[in-house]
C-alpha cells in the first residue's frame, strides 16, 4: 500500500486531499467536455445555488460576512469604515437581513446603541469556505487587481495558518492562463 492511501500526518491528508479533488475535477471536467450533464440525486424543487444568492447574492452581503466572520469587524461603526461606499442605511438592511436569514446575530449590551455587536453564527461560519472560494478565484484570475506586484498567489500563501485549509477550495495557481488583463491598482482593503 502506498503511503498515499493511508494519509498519517495533516500535510500527507493535505496533498492526498488535493490529489483526490484534481482527480475528481479532471473526471468531471472530462464529463461535461463529453457533452454528460451533472444532476442531482435526490429531488429537488428549487436550484440550491438559485435558493443560496437569494441573501448572498445581494450587494455588499459577503463584504459584510468577510468582515464580521474574517476580520473581526463587530460593531456598526467599523462596518462602515471597513466598507468603503456603503451607505448607513443599506448597512443597516444587509445586517438585518443577515441576523433573519441566521448568518449573524445581535447582541445588545444594556440597550446602548454602543454596545451593539454583531456575531457570526453557526449558520454563517458555514459561509466561510464560499468566501475563501472567492478568495481564491480572485487570487487566481485577478492578481492585477488583487495584488500590488499583480502575481497571482494561492489561498495558503496569504493564509498560512493551517486551520484555514479546512475552509476552502486551493485552486492551482501555476495552471493560469498566460494572457493578463491590463494591470490595475492594487485594492484597498
């Protein structure tokens, strides 16, 4: 048996879980590329991606998730400062939304507006590997905006922390393609 098959050390499962999911992406490719059509399993009524941008798809909604679940960023304020652009108001809405959808929740410290703070929840912390997806997909394809130097980078040399390796999809940098967009100034975060 190769030393594969039974990964022992977290860098061994890494690389085998790597290996597992090229492997899977080649099949799936090569099926699609054949002309074959993924469906589901089980019945389904509405599409899950469909029924998922329902709440994450409106603007400024996962900049919000990215900075209450990544950046810690928890009260009203910093929010706003954190999100260049975003009105109070429209702040006000997409925490709303967020906190009735369950991906946050409010806490109130003794009624004071001061003492509002907004937490991830259960629910939205299941939102973290669809932000590293991003992460990633824009690392990859976008370094010129991304980035200062505009070299595209992989999830894990920004996060090295290997906790973070559960939470995303690490899509291969080195198969970029060659042709680059004009190079544009590096985002503000």
């Amino acid at each position: 048996m190769d030393s594969w098959a039974m990964p022992s050390s977290p860098h061994k499962r890494l690389i085998s879980k790597r290996r597992t999911r090229s492997h899977l992406e080649s099949l799936v490719r090569e099926a699609l590329e054949k002309g074959e059509v993924l469906v589901p399993n089980a019945p389904v009524v509405s599409c899950p991606i469909e029924a998922s941008l329902g709440l994450l798809g409106k603007k400024w909604t996962l900049l919000v998730l990215r900075d209450i679940g990544m950046r810690k960023k928890e009260r009203f304020n910093e929010l706003v400062k954190s999100l260049p652009g975003i009105s109070p108001r429209v702040l006000s809405r997409r925490l709303h939304d967020l906190e009735s959808d369950g991906l946050v929740s409010r806490s109130d410290n003794k009624g004071s507006p001061e003492g509002v703070r907004w937490k991830i929840t259960d629910k939205g912390w299941d939102s973290l590997p669809i932000l590293f997806s991003y992460v990633a997909f824009g690392s990859k394809w976008y370094p010129d905006v991304v980035f200062s130097d505009g070299q595209p980078r992989s999830v894990t040399e920004q996060y090295p922390s290997p906790i973070v390796e559960s939470f995303f999809v690490d899509l291969d940098v080195q198969k970029r393609a060659v042709g680059r967009r004009a190079t544009r100034p590096a985002a503000k975060w």
